[in-house]
C-alpha cells in the first residue's frame, strides 16, 4: 500500500483522489470486477460527495459518473489525495 493512500471510506468530502488499486475482500471477490466495471480502475479520479445519515451509504464521483456505495465496497478502494500524487510525480 502506498504510504499516502487510504480508503475511499475514510477519504475526506470533496477532496479529488486518485485511485490506487481495489481490493475487495476474500469473502466477497466479486465486488472487484463489480467496481471495475463501474469505472474504480487504478487512475481514475473519485471524489466522496456526500455521507448518508449514520455513513452508510455514501454518495461517490467516478469520472462523471455518480454512485451510491456502501461503506463496506468503499473500503475496497485504495486512493491517494491528488495533491501529494502531484507531488510526487
């Protein structure tokens, strides 16, 4: 894991992140490919828009593209604030 990167669950709201890797779990494998083909592929920039009351679920940009995930699928995804991914780079 890269050290800057976190989860999209724990990402801060309307903050652009860069997707690093999906990573569902092993009792749920399916939910890669799901992700995937949504548009949560490794590049790809995502923003959390909006948190429903209590955090589930919450309300996610991906590309122009808008989705409501469960916290659980949002945990999948790896990301990177885009600032320090331009940072580095």
């Amino acid at each position: 894991m890269n050290p800057t990167a976190s989860t999209l669950d724990h990402s801060t709201d309307f903050q652009p992140y860069r997707i690093e890797a999906v990573r569902p779990p092993e009792q749920a494998l399916e939910w890669g490919e799901w992700l995937r083909e949504l548009g949560f592929i490794p590049g790809e920039q995502v923003m959390l828009m909006a948190r429903a009351p209590g955090g589930d679920p919450l309300v996610v940009r991906v590309g122009s593209s808008t989705f409501a995930l469960r916290r659980a699928e949002a945990a999948c995804i790896e990301v990177s604030p885009l600032e320090k991914v331009a940072a580095s780079a």
